[in-house]
C-alpha cells in the first residue's frame, strides 16, 4: 500500500530518526552481546540492519518463517495492475550481506525470564536482548463470519501476497456494473488511509472500462484520515462511483455470508460482487503468549527504548507496540526500529540513549498518476512519545507526491531491508 512514511530522502540516521547525542562508538563494549529479533518485516529487518551498522562485531539473529518478504506498502498498487507482485518482493540477501544471522523458522514460544525462544522446527536460541517485530494478526470471527476460510471469498488482502492476488482476480473478472464493498473495522489498525487509497485506485482502473461500477467503504468509525482530501478527489475524478457509508449510517459490518456474497449491518443486508473485508487486527499471538499485550490486545513500550513495559530486556517495534501517537505505518516501524537499535546498543554499554525525533509521512495515492501525503513529527523521551506541532509539511502537486511516494519505497526498501525493490519488478 502506497501509504506508509518516508522521512525525506536526506539519509538523516538512515532515514527515519534524529538520534540526538548518540555515538555508536559505546557500543564496542557490548561485541559479545546476543541480539535476537523476532519478525523480518520494515521493522525487524531495520533494526537488525541498524544494529550491525552500531556495531559490526554484534551477534544479531533475525527469525521469520518467510525467506522472501512481501512488502504492504505499494501492494494496492498491485491489486490495479499498476505494478506486478514481483515488484513488491524483497529476500533475506542483504541482512544476510551486512552479518545478521537469519533462521528461516518462527518462534513457537518465548521465555522472557530465561531469556529463550523455542523455535517451531525445534531447538532454543538464548540471547541477552530480544526485539518483537511480529506484526499483525487477523482478529477471526470478530465479525460474524468471517473465518480464514471466508477470507478465500473475501479477501482481506491487508497482508500482501495470496490474499493480494485473490482480491486483484476478482477485480479483473468484475462485470460493468459491479459492486465491491470494503468493510473498515474500529479501532487502532495497520495503515488506516489504506482502504480508502484503495477504493481510489480500483476507481481510477475500473472508470475508463467499466464505468457502471460502484465502490461502497463501509467503515466502522466516523472519520478517516484526510478526509477532505479524499472526497474532493472522488468527487472530481470518480463521480458517483465511490460512496462512503459512516458508522452513524450503519457503517459497521457486523456479520458476513460468504456464500451468498452477503453483508448485513444495522441496516439490514447488502449483497455485493466483491466483498473487501478488512478485520479488526492485535499483535501476533506470541506478543500475547509471553505477556507482552495489555488487556486491550496491544503491546505497551518505553517510548523512548521501545523496550517492553511487562518484561525487561524485551523490546517491541512496528505494528504490535502502543507508540501513540504514531501511525502504524512502514515508516513509523523504520524510525522505531532506528531508536530501538540505538536503545539496546546504549543499555549494552551500560549508557541512558538520549531523546529523539522520529518522523512519519504516510503516503496515499488518489489516482494511478496522483498522490497526497501525511506527515508526522514524534519527540520521544522520558515522559512518553509527543507529536510535535511542527511537522515536515511538503509543498507538492499530486502528481509531485506519486512521484515521491515511489522514490520514498525505493529508498526505505533499501534501508530496511539492504536490498531494493525496483518498479520493474525484479529485486536490485
């Protein structure tokens, strides 16, 4: 999804955080030390990458299941045909290049007190500091019905890859005159301009072949994220094709039949061509299974270290940590990951890392040719995590800001993950 943050294209801090007073030269004391970072997505791989740069000699092990990654970011544009799967792809090369062990397996069960993960394939790996970067799971059934079997039907497609490619299938196979619905839940979620970056891309493709076509975003909450923005846009580019249904008007999609193709809210039921169910969403199960989630599902941190508030020498970054008021945004995993690193190294050497700025810009695309974007300024320090009244607003047209946007995820794929995606489709 073209929407998650770039924080300019200085190369300040690699991109993502001002790491105010810090030297990496502290960390030549901590060269034995044992890191293991659980989750190989923006924030697991950032991290990973940040702290071999600290400290070169670092032993640094990074777990996922999956050799190759799949990036959200962009992956709306893949839905449309505006770029293909391929593009959106990224291995485990360039960790693998700068040191950083990767384990191709998952973290079955974490012991925080032993300082211990069990691995799924069998065996331990013991480490002096750990860093949650798991991400999102899909919360099942909380709206009637929808089962991971019902996501077959209607895809979700809010983690790239199969369910990307189920949902672009059916886009391609829609007859003019066609209805797809995108269901929005409530609550803190992955990149909330997302849906409605979608809608506008789907318009954008479906207007010049298949112009009878309407798109309903059912959205459980009563404001989205530049809203003006986005219904000026519609109105303008799509007229009539794009209605948005608000929670006060029944917006939230209680229960769903995927054999009929069938949504039902306050209002009664809706039978639609295409049903985009976006779910309500928590941290990966193990976030929950080693007591790192608060009763309110999420993952609570010392937003200056990103280090767990239930267990020590436990850090959490990118979707699954509570670091209000920050999106939960690509970007925002990057510049976490950043200070996060500069963190673990600083408690290593037995130092106090100092305050920093993190930044954000979430980035939307209105048509296939045009963009906006967010921007986002975060002060993180002892007294918690503030957002800054002075923000990197960026003066550009839409067609400037889609322009940006790609340069944004060349550059952030790059420093993420020590490898690039280009657009045409091929790692670089």
């Amino acid at each position: 999804m073209k929407r998650r943050a770039f924080l300019g294209l200085s190369g300040r801090a690699a991109g993502g955080v001002l790491l105010s007073g810090w030297s990496m030269a502290p960390a030549k004391a901590a060269a034995s030390a044992k890191v293991l970072i659980i989750g190989g997505g923006f924030a697991g791989s950032s991290c990973a990458l940040q702290l071999r740069r600290i400290n070169p000699r670092m032993q640094v092990t990074l777990v996922d299941p999956d050799e190759i990654y799949t990036t959200c970011p962009m992956s709306n544009g893949a839905l449309v045909g505006q770029r293909d799967m391929q593009s959106l792809r990224v291995t485990r090369r360039g960790l693998v290049s700068a040191g950083v062990v990767y384990v191709r397996d998952q973290v079955a069960a974490l012991d925080t007190a032993a300082r211990r993960a069990r691995l799924a394939g069998g065996g331990e790996l013991a480490y002096d500091r750990v860093v949650l970067a798991t991400g999102i799971r899909m919360l099942w059934g909380k709206i009637g019905g929808y089962t991971e079997t019902a996501a077959l039907r209607m895809p979700h497609a809010w983690q790239a890859g199969a369910q990307t490619e189920i949902l672009a299938a059916q886009i391609r196979a829609l007859a003019d005159g066609g209805v797809i619905a995108i269901s929005v839940p409530a609550g803190p979620m992955r990149c909330p301009p997302g849906p409605f970056e979608r809608a506008s891309l789907i318009a954008a493709h479906l207007r010049p072949v298949k112009p009878r076509c309407k798109i309903l975003i059912f959205d459980a909450n009563n404001r989205f994220p530049r809203q003006d923005e986005f219904s000026s846009a519609w109105r303008e580019l799509y007229p009539g094709m794009i209605e948005w249904i608000s929670v006060v008007d029944g917006g939230a999609v209680q229960r769903v039949d995927p054999e009929r193709m069938m949504l039902i809210n306050a209002g009664g039921e809706h039978r639609v061509d295409i049903a985009n169910i976006i779910p309500p969403q928590a941290p990966a199960q193990l976030a929950v299974q080693a007591g790192l989630a608060s009763d309110h599902g999420w993952c609570p941190v010392n937003p200056l270290t990103f280090e767990s508030t239930s267990a020590e020498q436990t850090y959490v970054i990118g979707d699954s940590c509570i670091a209000d008021p920050m999106p939960k945004a690509a970007s925002a995993a990057h510049s976490q990951a950043l200070q996060c690193a500069a963190a673990i190294s600083a408690s290593l050497a037995g130092q106090e890392p100092a305050p920093a700025v993190l930044d954000s810009v979430c980035y939307s695309s209105l048509s296939t040719k045009t963009a906006l974007s967010i921007h986002g300024r975060f002060r993180a320090g002892a007294a918690g995590m503030e957002q800054l009244a002075t923000t990197l607003e960026v003066k550009a047209s839409p067609a400037e800001e889609a322009a940006r946007a790609d340069a944004w995820y060349r550059h952030t794929v790059r420093q993420s993950f020590g490898e690039g995606a280009d657009l045409a489709g091929r790692s670089a």
